[in-house]
C-alpha cells in the first residue's frame, strides 16, 4: 500500500488499534476496512512515517542524491499545504532573533580618487613586494642591468589595466605604427615592458619550497601576493548578507586550479583558490563544509551575518556549525518542508521547474510570496506559492555572479605560459571591481548618484598609475 494511502484512510479511523495486529497484513486491512470516523490515537501512524525526516536528512548531507533515489511514495503526498487535504500535525519553524548586531561605519567626509579606492586592495605593500621580488629575480638571472623602478612597477601595472579596457589581438600592436596607442606607447617602450614581463616575480625562488617538502604550497608563486590582498579584504567592513560560490580564472594551459569566494553584493570579502589537498583546513565537515568554514571565519561571531550558498556546499552538519557562529545560513507550484527540531533547522522543497531543496537557520516557508510561471496547459503565466526562503536565497545568492560578470567586461587578457601571471592579472581585476564597489557603497550611504562608471573608475586608475608626465618616442 503506498504510504499517502495508508496516511488518508487513517484520518477515516476511530477503532482502538490495540486489537489489531499491525504487522498483519489482514489485521491491518480489517481495521481500515471497518472503521470510518477519525482515529485520536494514531500513534503507529509516525512509525509508519518515521523515515520521513531520515529521507531529507539524507538529501541534505549528499546533495549529489538524485531524486529518483528518494521515496517516490513521499514525493506522492499532498503538499502539507494544500486546500485539497485535511492539514497534517505539522511542526512550525521558530523564526530566531536574526537581526544584525553590527552597522557599517559611516562613509568618508572626503571623496577618495579611484586610485584611493584601488589601493585600499592593491595596496603599497603589494607595489613594494612586486618591486623588490621582480629586482631579485633579475640579478639571478644575470639581468642585474633591468634595474626596475618603483615607479616602473606602478606604470607597467597601470598598462596592464589599460589592457584592460582597450583589447587588441595581440600586445605588440599597442607599439605598433598602425594601431598605436599614445596613453601606453608614451609611458613605457615595448622592449621595457617585455623586460618587466620576463622578470616580474612575487616571491624569492631561493626560499621556495619543493613538491617534496613537508607542507608544499602549489601556490606559492603567488603566495606573498594573496596574503596580502586577503588581508587586505578583511581589513574593509563586511556588510551583513554574503554568498559562496566558485568562480574560473581563465587559462588554456592546464591547470586544476579554481577560486571559491565570499563575496558581499559583488564586493569580494575573502578567497580561497582550489589546490586539491591542503585547500583550507579540515574542520570534518567535508570538504565543501570546509570551504564555507574557511571564508567565514573572518566573519565577527555572534553578529547574525548570513551566508548563502547553493546545494553543493549545503549540509545539516555546516548549518549547525555555522549557527553555533551565530551565522544563519541559506543554502539551496507546490512545496513541502520539515523541521529539524533538535537545531531548529527547517527543510524545504519546492517543487518549482523540477524539486529544489532548500536548507536554512533564520527563515522557512511563511511569509508565503508568489512568483510567476509559465503554465503549459493554461498557455499562460500564472500565479504559484513561493516559500519566503526561495526569496532570500535567489534575492542575496548573485554576488560572485554579479563579480563575475564585473570582472569579466574588462579582463585583462594578455597570453602567458606561466600560470600564476593569470592569478595575479585576475588579483589587479578584483582590486578594481572591488573598489569600484566601496566607492559606489559610499555613495550610497550618503545618498549620493553614481557619478562615474566602472569603464571611467577603471581608465581613471590606469592614467594615474602610468602618470604621464614625459613624452617619449616609439621604441
């Protein structure tokens, strides 16, 4: 018999069932068969039911559980919503205290120039770690006349993000007779730049460890150079809704490398890059638990921050560990939901599209919204249910998709056969985009329009890097 079966004609029962022996098929049969009115002690009916909560506690653990594995007779039941049924003893969500215990500081009295915004990332001690690094590497390599200065750095930096803006197929072409660009050509020749680009170097090969060493880095080429953005990063005030996602560095080389980050509304708060084993550290939730552990722990505790994230990271375990943080959490028709009630954990499924599971710490199914969706017997939009956590969630989940598409309009794109020099192309794009992103949160906090966009932030920065103050001759 399937279960929503057994369910509804058990609402049909007033019989003592102590006469009855369950676990006999024909017993079991007789007593249904022979009372009509509601049964008040149904306790066997949650011994039938009882797998019910194992079931979404198994598809929260092991988001990679397809829904063919689930019990189909579950997914059979009446939504415990719906008009069409009686309403079933259904445990409520307790709603928590999640308001912010926190406030971001006021804005600045004075405007700051893009240059400002940029380097509260990409910061002087980077310019100063560039500097020194490239300078060392090209007396190791016998190149001691190079003699790269300081300002030189800053110039070849702000070529690199005039890149940028202004694409062309290949570098050489920005030198060339008929496609010149004066804002580059005047600052630094072609030869000087492929110098800087032979020898630029974050870190002192002499002290890098090898693949054979105890506590090996893959990162260590760059190293030096994330420490101090993240750094950096943490040093801005963090606002009090996140995301967690993965985003690609483009490379057509090989690489296994990729980026998992926590950004605000697109403002990126911390990284962390994917390095197989030894990524971040093991906390025993998984590895995708400890991905989230990792960039939330810079979060200040006991703030009520919340974190979203989609099915991959999600799990019962994380959403406990980060409650015990006081960090509530989201992680990703008609729709059911249980309460886990031991952690007070509720569990969603909306059956939008296809079934989406939904996982949270602050919020569940009420208030209940609507949402739009195209009906194909109808051959129309209509009006469906929409459980209030499916809002918070698609509302703050965008931020590494709105960095990502930031980043993106204009990437630096110069070819390299060395890996990390995508890595730290990608470091001066989050810099930008990141402070292009405070200055636009300033604005807003004093109430102020958008005065300039992300094309003229990111020129601005490019003209006051390269400084050009002499005029010089093609070469």
């Amino acid at each position: 018999m399937a279960k929503h079966q057994i369910q509804n004609w058990l609402e049909e029962i007033d019989t003592e069932i102590s006469d009855y022996d369950l676990s006999d098929v024909e017993d079991l049969e007789q007593l249904l068969e022979n009372n009509t009115d509601v049964l008040e002690n149904n306790d066997f009916l949650e011994n039938i039911f009882d797998g019910t909560d194992q079931i979404f506690e198994n598809v929260f653990a092991n988001p990679e559980v397809d829904d063919s594995e689930i019990d189909q007779n579950l997914l059979d039941e009446e939504p415990c919503c719906s008009t069409q049924s009686k309403p079933k003893k259904v445990i409520h969500f307790v709603t928590p205290d999640i308001d912010w215990q926190s406030c971001l500081p006021n804005p600045p009295t004075e405007e700051y120039t893009p240059l400002q915004y940029f380097k509260f990332f990409f910061s002087d001690e980077m310019f100063d770690l560039i500097h020194l690094e490239t300078n060392k590497y090209a007396i190791q390599k016998n190149a001691s006349t190079a003699k790269i200065s300081y300002s030189e750095i800053q110039q070849y930096v702000g070529i690199l993000v005039f890149i940028g803006v202004v694409k062309m197929p290949a570098t050489r072409l920005y030198w060339s007779n008929n496609c010149r660009y004066n804002k580059i050509v005047d600052v630094m020749s072609r030869n000087r730049f492929s110098t800087i680009s032979r020898y630029f170097h974050v870190e002192d090969n002499t002290t890098a460890k090898g693949p054979s060493s105890v506590n090996y880095d893959k990162l260590h080429k760059v190293r030096p150079l994330l420490n101090i953005l993240q750094s950096n990063m943490h040093d801005i005030p963090p606002e009090e809704k996140h995301s967690v996602d993965e985003q690609m560095i483009a490379f057509k080389g090989r690489s296994h490398l990729k980026q998992y980050f926590l950004p605000e509304p697109g403002l990126m708060y911390d990284f962390e890059i994917y390095q197989r084993k030894g990524t971040c550290p093991e906390t025993g939730l998984g590895f995708s638990g400890d991905i989230v552990m990792a960039l939330t722990s810079e979060l200040p505790k006991g703030k009520n921050f919340k974190v979203y994230f989609d099915n991959w990271f999600s799990s019962l375990q994380l959403s406990v560990a980060l409650k015990e943080r006081q960090i509530f959490c989201i992680g990703r028709g008609s729709y059911d939901f249980k309460v886990e009630t031991e952690n007070n954990i509720s569990l969603v499924r909306w059956f939008d599209r296809k079934s989406i599971n939904f996982l949270s710490t602050y919020t569940s199914v009420e208030p209940l919204g609507t949402c739009k969706r195209w009906s194909i017997s109808d051959k129309k939009f209509i009006e469906v249910q929409r459980p209030h956590v499916v809002e918070e969630y698609n509302k703050f989940m965008g931020g590494v998709d709105l960095a990502d598409m930031l980043l993106e309009l204009y990437r630096i794109d110069i070819r390299s056969n060395k890996w990390y020099m995508r890595i730290i192309f990608w470091v001066i794009g989050v810099c930008i985009v990141n402070g292009w992103l405070l200055y636009r949160r300033h604005l807003k906090q004093r109430k102020e329009k958008l005065k300039m966009s992300l094309l003229e932030f990111q020129t601005n920065i490019a003209a006051a890097l390269c400084e050009v103050t002499v005029t010089r001759k093609r070469g």
